[in-house]
C-alpha cells in the first residue's frame, strides 16, 4: 500500500487467481456426487467416497496410474541430472559466441509445440517417413516398422523426447548459478594445479547443489504432473494403454466420456499425493540440511 503503482500492477495478478484458481474449486464437490448434466451440481445426488471406491475398483486407472509413475520415474531419475550435465559442458566452452549459438539452439525446442514435435516425428518414423525409407534401401529390412505404433519402448520414446525438449531450457538455471561462483576460487584451484574435472568436481558440482536440492523440493510435488500434450498427439489405438498418464486420463474421462465426478476425483488424488510428498521432502530436507521451503 505504500506504493500505488506497485499495488496496482498486482491487482491483476490477484483477480487472475481468484477466477482461474480458487473460484473453480467449487467443482470439488463433483469428486462426491452422481453428477448429472441436466441436474447440475447443486441438485445432482450425494454418494461421499463412493466414485472414489469405484476408481480403484478400474482397471484403465491402474492402467494410467502405472504409466505415470513408470514415465515420472525415468523423467526424474536420468533426466533431472541431464540440465546439470548440460550447463557443466556448456560453462567449459571459451568461445562466447559460439557458446551463445549452441545455447540458443538447445533453447529451441522449449518453444516448439508438441503438434509440431509429432509432425516431426511422423516424417521420421512412420511408415513412408526418412527412417523407413533409408532403411528398406540399405536392406536393413524389407517391410516397414510401425515405430509409432510400437507398445514395447513407447516409455522410453516418451521419455526422450521430454528430455530432449526440455533440458536446454531446464539447464538455465544452473548456467546461472554457474556464473554467480566466486572466480577466485577456480583462480586458488588452478593455482594449486588442479586440472578442468578437479575443479568441476570439488567447486562447481559442489556450488550446483543448493541449487539443485531446491529445485527437487520444488517440483517433487509434480511427480504425478506428466501434462497433456505430449501424450494426446502421440496416443493411438496401438499404444493407447501404454502411453496414457493420468492427466490424458482425466482429460480423455471428463471431456471424451463426461464422467466428470470421475475425472475430478483423480485431480483430487493427485492434489493429496503432491502435498504428501512435498512435505515428506520438505521434512527431511529441514532434518538433514538444516533447510526447507515452506
């Protein structure tokens, strides 16, 4: 209140959130109710925990419950480190500009949709795409394969393409912090003889980790947050029990199928399981490094 004009450029911010963010979590109620399109939810009849009940009783929810956790798995234990490796490789090149180059086109693929990754990978994977073609004409083999339509590495397919469009985005943060190490201490280091992998293994790597631990705790509460558009253009008859994550899953049940009361369960369950962990982590990072971020 002491500066107007800060209070009023926050004024939209504030409005944002009371109508995108807490105004629509009246429909929590929907998780509770038979809901019924031509009752509403006002009118529609009372069950308590019995949609839920039903959930686990599902057998395309253990299906989506799997998927997420099996895709989350590989995102969190091989590609979260992938942005440090990343920004380590990145602050070794001396040439400026072209360590601005190859950081741009790293950053790249952040910004491109996931339509338009699809439409890439069709012109190299399908049946007539680049890979195919230049296969049959080597003679690798006679008939083409269906990679898009492969159930047996669809994870890892997954997996691969979210590491390769977000890794040179994730990694600013760490370039960043790279560049606010004091520079006497690499000066003392190469004083002392110490060569590139010594210096980045005992001050860098070590100056990464505050960093790193706070970025963990912040997004450990999306473990089960896989997103949408990257598995809705990929899916397809063939892969469709492998590649659908229970975002895919809410979205296919609320608005392909209109079992909303369905759909706003799960949401549910994942809001509890995302508060669970980050206070499970918030708790031991304030047990055994003395800090926390709540």
């Amino acid at each position: 209140l002491k500066n107007p004009v800060l209070t009023l450029m926050f004024i939209p911010v504030v409005i944002y959130y009371i109508v995108f963010h807490y105004t629509p979590m009246y429909g929590i109620v929907l998780a509770f109710k038979d809901y019924s399109l031509t009752l509403g939810i006002m009118k529609s009849p009372w069950v308590g925990f019995e949609v839920f009940s039903q959930l686990f009783k599902t057998a395309s929810f253990t299906r989506a419950f799997r998927n997420t956790i099996i895709i989350s798995l590989l995102r969190w234990v091989t590609g979260f480190p992938a942005p440090i490796i990343l920004a380590l490789m990145l602050n070794e090149i001396n040439n400026g500009i072209f360590k601005k180059g190859i950081q741009t086109v790293l950053y790249l693929p952040h910004f491109i949709s996931w339509v338009l990754v699809y439409a890439l990978a069709f012109s190299l994977f399908s049946s007539s795409g680049m890979v195919n073609n230049l296969c049959i004409r080597l003679g690798v083999y006679d008939t083409p394969v269906l990679y898009l339509q492969m159930t047996d590495h669809v994870w890892m397919m997954m997996w691969l393409l979210s590491t390769w469009k977000g890794t040179g985005w994730s990694a600013i943060m760490y370039i960043a912090a790279i560049a606010g190490i004091d520079q006497e201490l690499y000066e003392a280091a190469y004083v002392d003889g110490a060569g590139r992998f010594r210096v980045i293994w005992h001050i860098t790597i070590p100056s990464l980790l505050p960093t790193y631990f706070v970025l963990l705790m912040m997004n450990v509460a999306n473990f089960l947050n896989n997103g949408v558009d990257q598995y809705y253009v990929f899916q397809n008859a063939f892969n469709k029990d492998k590649i659908q994550v229970l975002d895919l899953y809410v979205y296919n049940l609320g608005l392909g199928s209109g079992s909303y009361s369905l759909a706003t369960a799960i949401s549910i369950m994942k809001s509890i399981v995302s508060l669970t962990l980050l206070f499970t982590v918030n708790t031991l990072s304030k047990t055994l490094r003395g800090e926390s971020i709540i």
